[in-house]
C-alpha cells in the first residue's frame, strides 16, 4: 500500500544514508523502523541481505577457487558460527 509521509529534508536525508549504510532500501529502512516502533518484530518488515566470506587471494586482482574450495570456505564459516570443530 502507498502512503504519503512528510519529512524534514534533514530527516528524509538522514534516513536516506542510514539505509544506504545497511544495504537497503529507503522502503525496506522505513518499514523496518515501523515495524520495530509497533513492537512487532515478529512481522518481517525486509529480507536481510545475504553476506558472502570475503576471500583472501595471494595474487591480488584474481582469484583461483573451485566449487570444493567454495564449499569448504562455507563449512568452516558454518563451524564458526555454531561452535563446531
């Protein structure tokens, strides 16, 4: 549903980098402020962006990996994240 909201252009600029800084849009960072301002954030006001490994190359500019070493980049980050060996 659209709506009309008037906002200061401090605010409207202010808003605008907040969401620029976290990847969104200014609809998903206004619907996310809505949502947690209700106190309902059972409702899923954006999808959370996906973040992928950042991957160290001894040559910078390129990178050599094959679909196992990909694999095995994720395994270890999966067994970071849940404190598995």
């Amino acid at each position: 549903m659209r709506t009309t909201v008037d906002l200061s252009p401090e605010l409207l600029r202010a808003a605008k980098a907040e969401a620029a800084a976290r990847g969104e849009t200014l609809k998903e960072f206004l619907a996310r402020a809505v949502t947690h301002e209700l106190g309902n954030p059972a409702v899923p006001a954006y999808r959370p962006r996906v973040q992928l490994p950042l991957v160290r190359s001894s040559k910078p500019g390129s990178v050599d990996l094959t679909n196992e070493g990909i694999e095995a980049i994720f395994a270890a980050e999966d067994a970071e994240k849940h404190g598995s060996a």
